[in-house]
C-alpha cells in the first residue's frame, strides 16, 4: 500500500488578519478517501501542533470505523466449549 502526505504552511502578511497569520493545511491520501486537516492561529508551532492532533483523530476515527464495520464479516474461531 502506497500513501502520501503533502503539508501546505500559509502566511497571511495583512496584520488585520493577525488571527489568522498562520495556517497549517495536511492531507494524507491512501486507500479509501483522502484525509485533511486544517488549522490557523497566531503561533505557528502551536498551529502545527493542532493540525497535527485532529489529523490523529481523524485517522483514529478511520480506523476504528473499518474495524467496527468488518467484525459481522470477520472469521470467529470455533472454541469447542457451549
């Protein structure tokens, strides 16, 4: 299986938008659909940082929703015990 993961970092130079200065933007494509994760803010380390943990979630999620999916087809081992 081959996966790729592009990072785009953004400065907004206005200083109206101070808020915003910083935006961090990572998609990770595999298999199935793609998934990204955005984030914005004032520090960019701290921005990376919390792009980085919703990515986590959102792969966590993933997972845990083909595991749950593929239990009802998934082999069970017959133990011999009523």
């Amino acid at each position: 299986m081959s996966s790729a993961t592009t990072s785009r970092l953004n400065h907004e130079p206005n200083p109206r938008q101070a808020k915003s200065a910083q935006q961090v933007v990572i998609t990770s494509h595999g298999r199935g659909p793609a998934v990204r994760a955005e984030a914005v803010g004032v520090d960019l380390p701290a921005v990376l940082d919390d792009a980085v943990g919703k990515l986590e979630g959102r792969l966590r999620r993933r997972h845990d929703r083909r595991i749950r999916r593929s239990r009802g087809r998934r082999a069970t081992v017959e133990t011999g015990r009523a």
